[in-house]
C-alpha cells in the first residue's frame, strides 16, 4: 500500500503553501500531478515553497509539451498521461528509487 495526502488546489493563485508544508513534513514526499506545463507551473510553485524541508521524494508529473491534438478531456488526458494507472505506477516508481537511494 502507499499511503498519500491529496490536497486539491483548484486555482494556483494565491497560493497557501501552509497545507502542502504539513503533508510534506508529514509524508517527506512531495508529488504533484498537474494539468499546468512542467516550467513554472505548480509543481516549480510547490518546489519554492517546500525548499527548505528535507524531501526523500519530489516528483512532479506535468505536461512536457504543447498538446497538438484535440479530444475530449478525457482523451487528452490518456494522450499526456494523466489518468489514475500512469499516475498510480508513477509514485510507485519514484518511490522505489527514493528508497533505492537512501
């Protein structure tokens, strides 16, 4: 099992980091999933405000580049990989090699 602390941020700014630094002094994890592009978007966001806490793991699955499709919602979100199976294997891969490294 993996445990996790889901935090919702419906809206980037204004950002309150004081939730997200408990869950990351909590869990010494940080992993944000994002719709956002990978450069400054909210992970760059969480990473500056969680900089000074010691993190085993940090990971941030965002978008890459440009979505040049179109779709459904849905269908672009299988197409970067934002869909619960890739985000699931994810935190177990990165968890992995965070306690590989240990």
């Amino acid at each position: 099992g993996v445990g996790v602390d889901l935090i919702y941020l419906p809206q980037v700014w204004p950002f309150d980091p004081s939730l997200l630094r408990l869950s990351c002094q909590k869990t010494s994890s940080l992993f944000v999933v994002s719709e956002l592009h990978e450069n400054g978007g909210l992970f760059d966001q969480c990473l500056k405000n969680c900089a000074d806490l010691k993190l085993d793991l940090f990971h941030g699955l965002e978008i890459s580049d440009f979505v040049r499709e179109y779709g459904s919602y849905t269908d672009l979100c299988k197409k970067v990989g934002l869909v619960p199976e890739v985000i699931y294997e994810e935190v177990l891969k990165r968890k992995s090699i965070s306690s590989s490294v240990k």
